[in-house]
C-alpha cells in the first residue's frame, strides 16, 4: 500500500502544528506517530486556529480505535486509511470532521543525499503499516504506475540495508531503481529478459572494486612467488595456477555470460579468495622448511613485565612575589607538600603541607596571579600572591595542588574526576604509531602545559570516524597507547561501532566498580537514514551517583549542508536510546549530569578569504561566520550548549603528510568537491545547574598527519557525587523528612493548543515520579503560546528518600509538561534543588525543551525543608578553589571554562505578572536564574530572533 499522504511518521508536535497552522483551515488534519505511547498514533486537527490531539491506540488485536470525548463509544478499524475515512464524517466525537488532508513533503534527492559520500536517489517517506505486493504483481503495472514501483523498490531498497554496503554503491543501485527501472520492465514486457540497463549500472558500481582488486591480485601473486621453491633451470617453466572452480570467460558454467566484465570480476575475486586461503599454508610449509634445512633455533618471547606505575615528579614554578621579588614555588604531590624558595637561597623559606592549604584562589583581571591562603598558627591564616609566567603555569600549578588534596584526602569516594573527550576523523587509514600528543593533549590551542601532560585521566573518551581498524585491534591500540604514556592498565567500560564511526571509553582500574548502568545506542543518518556513513554512536552510564553521557557523530558533509546537518543532529537527538529508561520521555539533552556531543560535525566556514585570516591567526573573524555557531545562534541546533574557545586553526581538510597547507579540492566519484578549511571536528558539553564541570584544555595536534583531518582533544575537571550514606544513625522514633514544596508555577508553551495540562516530577531522590492536578488557570493572549498556571493547592508535596541537607545539595528535579489528552509532553527542564534549601520560597525560572527545541518557558516559587538536626554538610574538593570577582575582562589566553555572555529572561507584562522578590531560607542561596548562553565568538544581536519561541520571552514589539 502507498504511503498515506497525510501521514507524517515521527515529526515533532511542534512541526505538526506548524503544517496545521500554514494549512490554516477548519478541518485541517494530518497523522504522526505518538510520542507518549510506542505503536501509536496522534490524530492533530486544526479547529478555531487551535490544534486538538487525539490518540490512536490499537488493542490486543491490533485494531485501531481513537481516544475522542467521553460519551462517544469508540470504533476500532483494522487500518489506518480505514479510520481516517470514517472520521471524515460528522458526529464522531471530535471537534470538527477529518476535511482537508495535510500532505506531507516530499524530500529530493538533494536534500537527502550526502553529495561527498554518496550518491542517493530521493527520499521516500514510509508507508502506513500494511502489507505489500507481491513482485509477480509489479509486471503487469501500466506505464502511468511504473513510477510509482521505483519508489517501492527503492523504498524496500533502504529497508533492506543491514550491512555495510559502500556509500557509492548503494547511490548507483539508488539511481537505477529511480531512473532506469521502467527501460528494463519495458524491456521485460516485449519479451527481452537480459535486463540491460542494471547490468550496465553493476558494471559501473564495480568498476573501483575492479581497480582494487587489480592491485590486491598483484600485490598477493607477488607475495606468493617470493615463496615458491626455487626452480632447477632443467625443471620446465611452471604454468599459472589457476584456482579450483575457475571458469573462463567463455566457458559455458560461467556465471552472468550476459556481460564479460563481471564474469572477469567473478574469476578475479575466485582467484583472490584462493590465493588468500592458501597463502597461510605456503608461508608456514616454507619457514618450516628454511628452519629445517639450516638448523635453526627460534627464541622464545619472554613476556615484558608490566610497566610500574610512574610517581609523579617534583615540580618546581618561577613566580614573582609582591612588586618585584623572585621565588620558586615546589609542588611535591607524594609527600603532599607546597615549598617557597626565595632566588638565591639553598633552603626552603616555608613549606606548607596540603592539610593546611585552606583555599587557592584565581584572580579574573590578572590571568597568571593566584592567592594562596593557608593556615601558619593556630586561629590564624596567612595569604600569598603569586604571579606566575603565563596563565598556563597558573592553571598547571592549581591543577597539580588540587591532584594533591585528592591523593591525600581521606574520602573513600572521589568528589572529582578527569574527563578527556577525544574525536578524529581518520580519513580511512590506520593511525600512526604514535598518537601521544592527542592523548597527552598537546599541539594548538589551549594544551596541557608539560608539567601536567602525562598526568593521568580518570575516564578517557576517543570517538573516531572513518576508521578502518578492526573494533578489537583499534581498543587494544588505544589501551596499549595509554599503557606506555601512563604506565595504567585501562580498563574498557564500552565500546559502540556503527560502520566506521566507534566510541571507546575507558576507565582507571580502581574507578572500574564505581561504573553501573552501562548503555550504548547508535542512529543512522545515511542516505535516507538507512545507511551508517553517517550517524551516532553513544555511551552512557554512572560513575557513583552522577550520570554520564557521550555521543559521538558524523554528519552530513558539504557546505550547502546546513540544513541536513540540523536534521541529523535532531533524528540522533531524538532516536538515541541512552540513560535511565523511566526518563525516556525526556529530551536526551537533560537525561544526564552531564553530556558530551563531540565528533565530525562537518559544519563549515562561509567565506573566500579564509587563508589569510588564519596565516594572521585571526580565528575571531572566522568564527563569526562558522555555521555551527550561526546556527546555534538561530536556536537550531545544541542549545544551551557550551564549547570552550577556539584558538587552535581549522582541523580540516589538510594535505596528508603534513600540516603546512590545506587542500581545497576533492575529487569524487560524483565530481569534484571544493572544501574550505574549517572547524568540523568540535567538542561541546552541557550539564545540569549547579553542577561543577571545567574546561582545562581545548586544541588539536600539529604532529599527526595520515589524515586530511586533525586530532581535536579537551580536558574537563567534573564534579561528581557518591552514593550518600547518612551519618546520623536512624533513632527509635519516625524520622523526620525534609519535603519540597510549591507556591505556585507558571509556564508558557509555545503551541497552538488548548488543552489541559498536568506536571510530572522526576528525580534519582524520590522513590518514584509524581504528578500534580491539572492547570487551575489557562490564557491564550498571545497567539501561538498557550499560559498556564498551577497553585499550591494542585502541585504535590514531594519527600526526598533522605532528609540531609548534603545528600539534597547534589540532587536535581526534572519536570515535563504534559497535555492531559495527549499524554505527550509540551517541554522538559531541570531544577537544581540546593539553591531552594531554605525556610523561605525561592523564586526559580527555566527554560523548557522538547526533542531539542526551545518550547517555552517556566518559573515559580519553591522551597525545600530539611530537618534541623540534618544540616550538616561539607566542603567538596572543588569548591576551595575559587575565583575572585572583579570587573574586567579575562585575558585572551585564560584557561578557564567560557562563560557565554548571559540574558536575563524577561517576560512582557501581559503574560506573566512580577512578584518582589522574598527574603532568603536559611542557607541563603542565590536564586536560580537559567540564562541564554551563546556562542562567544558571535556578537550580541541588536534585537530580535528568528525563533518565534523568543517572542514570549522579549516582548511582542
């Protein structure tokens, strides 16, 4: 059966109500699939400029029946078309009756198809769920229909793709199934069955593997002959071998004889399959036989004893102390100790041990001072400045003093880890030998400095794409790279391979315990989403109480690719299967602590004159016209993102066997290519508010060359939790609890419905997720957006499983808006609950997300109490080093996490009325307040978005 026209699969709500309000009819309808329910359907009708949503559920049986008002007894039909059909009368329980079709788009080829990669005939959507011809069928189809059977063929074509056929291949059988079928079923018709036109379009899809296995077949003979017993010069000439089975061109069991170029590639791979299956025997009769004949003794491999782990060298800084005054600050990580030398004399003039450090703090206007405070006396503490040469010996300096608070801590438990985010294109050729700098983090950009370089990482993270290695060969390459630089027997927490595209995390031995709730998804994103030449790779899992979560891509390639690109990062967004199941409904985006997208983006730069912006290292300009943070400034894709700066040149597309020039033009099948340099290798995280997550390093090798890609690498320093164990010992009576409890929330969506709507709160504190009533107030001021409002009366009192206030500290709520008739959510966000720990309501206010979009906004009052006798909490590891805050601008050459300049939401007086602010709880936190980060390297617009979503937030002018 044909694909109805008026189903649209799996868009969003929100694109749903766009097609509905372009339509702009009562009456105007379409089907998608649901997002509430799997094997279900959403009926969305326009009505009145409102779009209503049904649900179709099907049975036991199967039988589809629609969820319509109550009194309405509902009919069940056997398919989709038939209930549409009967929906198209009136009196059926819905609004209006099924008028006026919304038909869906087709894509074109150019639309779909990736014009580096492949080649790919246009996209056809999916049929309804029904059953299909049969081929007999086909055949006796009039001309008018042969059209029709292309689509069908290729449509069966893609469902049919499991392995990893070449990305060329797949667009030439693309092409003949579009363009080239109806000459050979014309051709079938009068009686001729020699199918010329796919014998042609094989001969051509061939035509490389012809070149390869010429050269393959010459390299094997080769090998071969260097093993062959010498020939006596009386023996005659020996004849070429001909494998068994091996048929000429004009022998009558011959295969395909209808064309003489594939029954030769036929004899080509017959000899290559037999050469390659006894050239093992005749290699090792041949050793055997040399040690034999000479007497050879063979030496035993002695196994290398493991590396012992390297302690970490004494290091020593030059810094400047007061006005003018030189010394040499020595950090001894071992012992645990800080040393002072005055220049010019033998002796330390103090040494500090770590247990005395209270705080180290950094100076924003001075990127290279630091402020030690440390205690001399008891009931006194004493501070220094130190000046150091650059901000990356003040970084390296604080990084190795906060390793030596860790070594020397009595916690069982870490509260922060390392984190390296590894992602190369390999250009399909193995690595190097030697892949230190990337893993080491050291070349362009913001690098380790060479005191801290080989200092190990809790968790690395190495995405790749384009790479040819075996999935085995490449972790066992990575683990024993790690092994010779860090002397530490990585272990492999996952690996995850989709065609060429792998993720690998590993994991320090004494962390492999701590790592629970592994999960690994991939999505395709291929020619029409079927092939993985393109796609995702993801990984997530827990490290103690803190999730984890990666996605390494590759997306579509070209400069006129824009769009699909956002395309592909939506369908990996929204078909990726990672974390914890019961938060499925929500956006990916907020379903971790933290997450890591990296990868091949393949977004590029638009200009002429780039070569001499980068020769000038004028990487500024040329960021303000890189299309990922164009579009990330329109709202299109990785929102709320963050990326640390850039300072490091383009990664791609370099001139293999060097990095001193870059190579414009690449030569395909389908033509040639023109290919600016640009940033297509990124990393960008984002986390959860209030949660600790640095940025140490962000920058690409300048020694690795066997791909016309650079290594891209970034080193981050994470906050994490641990598995709380309370220290009050439970009593005889009921124990107190703390609760959560709400004022009142209001939120707005945009949407062009009206339905009710009800919240539901998630969090790893509560036993299981909890719902409120439905909206006590509804407005539709501004059209397109849609106010709700939730007193406290309608809003449930939440009770964490554990009152203590430094359990309640690290947790975090998750909130979905959903429509009472849908069930499917309107938007997603998070709340961090340690800014709301207090006696007084805290005013909070978030944006909402849904299958990354911006769908609105919400704020509110809040509070969260906890029992006297459980306030009692502890300072984290990361929390005694501090910044000072001072009004100036941070250096260039700042090794600190970006902050993106930040925009207060504002509301239009109209839509959601102010309130003055209350007096703060107890642990007077600062009110939780989500700002709009963008990327830095893009000015502040004078006004105005393209997203309709900020109207809301900006005020209707």
């Amino acid at each position: 059966m044909a694909a109805a026209s008026w189903y649209h699969r799996d868009i969003s709500r929100v694109v749903a109500e766009e097609l509905l309000a372009k339509a702009g009819r009562d009456g105007c309808f379409l089907v998608r699939d649901s997002e509430s329910v799997s094997g279900a359907y959403a009926l969305c009708l326009l009505f009145q400029q409102h779009v209503h949503t049904y649900r179709i559920l099907p049975d036991d049986e199967g039988l589809l029946s629609v969820q319509t008002i109550r009194g309405i007894q509902a009919k069940c039909f056997r398919t989709l078309p038939d209930l549409i059909g009967a929906y198209q009368q009136p009196n059926n329980g819905l609004v209006t009756p099924l008028l006026f079709p919304v038909h869906r788009a087709r894509q074109g080829a150019d639309e779909d198809s990736d014009g580096e990669d492949g080649r790919g005939g246009g996209h056809v959507a999916s049929a309804v769920p029904a059953g299909g011809a049969g081929a007999g069928a086909w055949l006796g189809v009039p001309i008018a229909g042969r059209t029709h059977i292309s689509q069908q063929l290729h449509q069966r074509l893609q469902e049919q793709v499991h392995s990893s056929p070449a990305s060329d291949f797949m667009g030439f059988m693309a092409e003949y199934l579009n363009h080239h079928l109806q000459l050979d079923l014309e051709a079938l018709r009068h009686g001729h069955p020699q199918l010329r036109h796919l014998s042609t379009a094989l001969v051509t899809a061939c035509r490389a593997l012809h070149r390869r296995i010429d050269f393959t077949l010459a390299g094997l003979e080769t090998l071969a002959r260097v093993f062959d017993p010498p020939v006596s010069p009386r023996s005659p000439a020996r004849e070429q071998v001909s494998p068994p089975g091996h048929c000429s061109p004009s022998h009558p069991g011959g295969f395909l004889t209808s064309d003489p170029d594939l029954e030769l590639l036929l004899n080509k791979i017959s000899t290559v399959n037999h050469l390659l299956s006894s050239l093992e025997k005749k290699v090792l009769k041949s050793l055997q036989e040399t040690v034999s004949r000479h007497n050879l003794a063979l030496p035993s491999v002695a196994a290398a004893p493991p590396p012992a782990a390297k302690p970490l060298a004494v290091q020593s800084f030059e810094v400047k102390v007061g006005k003018s005054q030189r010394a040499a600050l020595t950090v001894d990580v071992e012992s645990g100790t800080v040393a002072i030398t005055k220049r010019g004399s033998g002796s330390p003039e103090e040494t500090i041990p770590q247990d005395k450090i209270l705080q180290l703090i950094k100076y924003q206007s001075v990127q290279s001072k630091v402020r030690l405070v440390y205690d001399r006396e008891p009931q006194r503490s004493l501070s220094r400045d130190f000046i150091f040469p650059s901000a990356r010996k003040r970084e390296a300096f604080c990084q190795l003093l906060q390793l030596m608070k860790i070594q020397h801590s009595n916690l069982d438990e870490p509260d922060l880890i390392s984190v390296y985010v590894g992602t190369w294109n390999m250009g399909s050729t193995p690595p190097p030998r030697s892949l230190a700098s990337w893993l080491t983090s050291r070349g362009l950009g913001r690098t380790q400095d060479e005191t801290t370089a080989c200092i190990p990482h809790d968790i690395y993270v190495i995405g790749t794409q384009e790479n040819s290695l075996g999935d085995r060969e490449w972790v066992e390459f990575l683990r024993a790279s790690l092994k010779t630089l860090m002397a530490i027997d990585y272990r492999v927490v996952a690996l995850q391979c989709l065609w060429s595209i792998k993720i690998v995390v590993l994991v320090k031995p004494e962390h492999e315990r701590r790592i629970s709730h592994v999960h690994t998804s991939s999505v395709k994103t291929g020619i029409a989403n079927t092939l993985g030449n393109k796609g995702a790779v993801g990984v997530s899992f827990l490290f103690n109480g803190t999730s984890f979560g990666f996605v390494n891509c590759h997306l579509a390639s070209g400069s006129e690719k824009t769009h699909r690109r956002n395309q592909n990062y939506s369908d990996i967004l929204r078909s990726l299967v990672l974390g914890d199941k019961r938060l499925g409904a929500f956006d990916l985006t907020l379903r971790f602590t933290h997450l890591f997208w990296f990868g091949d983006l393949n977004y590029r730069l638009d200009m002429d004159d780039i070569l001499a912006h980068i020769t000038k290292k004028e990487f500024e300009a040329l960021l303000a016209v890189d299309q990922l943070n164009l579009e990330r400034e329109k709202n299109k894709v990785f929102l709320r993102f963050s990326e640390g700066d850039i300072s490091f040149p383009p990664t791609y597309r370099y001139e293999r066997g060097s990095r001193d020039s870059y190579m414009w033009q690449k030569f395909k099948p389908t033509g040639m290519r023109i290919n600016v340099p640009s940033w297509c290798d990124r990393i960008l995280w984002k986390s959860h508010p209030e949660t600790h997550v640095v940025c140490n390093s962000y920058g690409c090798t300048d020694d690795i060359v066997t791909s016309d890609h650079s290594p891209v690498f970034a080193t981050f320093e994470v906050g994490v939790t641990s598995q709380f164990v309370p220290k009050k010992a439970p009593g005889p009576g009921p124990e107190p609890l703390a609760c959560i409890e709400w004022e009142s929330i209001e939120v707005i969506v945009k949407t062009a419905s009206r339905s009710k709507c009800y919240i539901e709160f998630h969090s790893y504190c509560l036993e299981e997720a909890q719902r409120s009533g439905e909206n006590t107030s509804q407005s539709c001021d501004i059209p397109g957006f849609l106010k709700l409002g939730w007193s406290a009366k309608h809003l449930p009192v939440l009770n964490p499983i554990l009152p203590d206030l430094e359990y309640l500290g690290d947790q975090h709520l998750l909130l979905s808006i959903k429509g009472v008739e849908s069930c499917e959510s309107y938007g997603e966000c998070c709340i961090a609950m340690r800014s709301m720990i207090g006696s007084m309501a805290q005013q909070f206010e978030t944006f909402l997300f849904h299958r990354g979009e911006e769908t609105g906004s919400m704020r509110g009052w809040m509070k969260v109490r906890v029992p006297k006798d459980r306030r009692s909490t502890r300072e984290r590891l990361y929390e005694w080093i501090s910044f000072e805050e001072e009004d100036a601008e941070p250096a260039a050459d700042a090794p600190t996490c970006p902050k993106p300049p930040l925009q207060r939401l504002r509301y239009p007086s109209r839509a959601l009325p102010r309130r003055e602010p209350r007096p703060r709880g107890d642990a007077e936190p600062s009110p939780a307040v989500l700002c709009r980060s963008r990327p830095r390297s893009l000015p502040e617009p004078a006004a105005g978005y393209t997203n309709p979503a900020y109207f809301i937030f900006e005020g209707v002018p």
